[in-house]
C-alpha cells in the first residue's frame, strides 16, 4: 500500500515534492528493486529520474547483479534500466551484468530471464555495431516489422 502512496506521488506531487522523494528513492534502489512491491516503485523512479540519478539506480543494482538470476523482481527493474535509459547507460548496465560470473547463464535457464538475457545481448551487440551513441531500440528491426504486420 506504501509503494502505490510513493508512485502517487511522483505521478501528481509538486516539482519540488518529486524532486526530494526522487533524491531519497534512487540511494535506495538496489535494496528496494528485491521488493515485490518496491520494484513498482524503482521502476517509476526510473521513469522520472535524471541521467545522474539514473547512475546511482546502476550502482545500487550493481550490489545485487548475483541476485539477479533469481529474482523476479529485480529482473523486471533491469528490464525497465535497459528501456528507459540511454545508449550509454545501457551499455554500462549490460557490461556489468554480462561480466558477472555465471549471471547470463543462470538467467537464460528461467523464462523471464531469457528475454532479459537477449535484451542484454542486443544492448552489447547493437552499441559494438553502431557505437555508444545510438540508443538501442527495444527489438531488433526483424521483430518490430513481424510485430507490426501482426
């Protein structure tokens, strides 16, 4: 019930009340990514935060990367970093999760986790073919056409 009071707020509070909740939200961000109710509000943080702060949210994930494989929760926060953020962001995201022992391979033997592991790929591989500067789109070209025509 908190977490939906915290999303209300950032969703209709004043500049500066979002602004000072963001501040205290993104120190915390790891932690509260594990929460089965505290993802939702990570995730929305995410949506409204700055690249700065965007930064924070990937150092306080980057405490929990051996925890990812196992839990849905923070799984679907680094598949909200891995949408929302820029090309640079991303990659530093996918380069700390993809050199993390035995992560990648833990997360493709889970359904979730297999499509937050190409996600991963697709970020790497996209920013090695076109640079750091693009952003990475959210399916490959092939997949948006065959979505589209659906």
């Amino acid at each position: 019930y908190g977490c939906r009071i915290i999303q209300r707020i950032l969703e209709v509070g004043s500049q500066g009340q979002v602004e000072h909740l963001l501040n205290s939200l993104v120190g915390h961000a790891g932690e509260t990514s594990l929460s089965p109710y505290g993802n939702y509000v990570v995730q929305s943080v995410v949506e409204r935060c700055s690249s700065a702060q965007h930064q924070k949210i990937v150092e306080g994930i980057g405490q929990h990367i051996e925890e990812l494989a196992t839990n849905c929760h923070l799984q679907a926060v680094v598949s909200k970093l891995l949408n929302c953020f820029a090309s640079a962001e991303q990659l530093t995201l996918a380069l700390r999760i993809a050199s993390f022992p035995g992560v990648m391979h833990a997360l493709s033997a889970t359904g979730r986790g297999k499509g937050l592991c190409k996600r991963i790929l697709r970020v790497l591989s996209f920013t090695k073919e076109r640079g750091s500067t693009a952003r990475v789109p959210r399916q490959p070209p092939s997949e948006a056409v065959a979505v589209a025509g659906a």
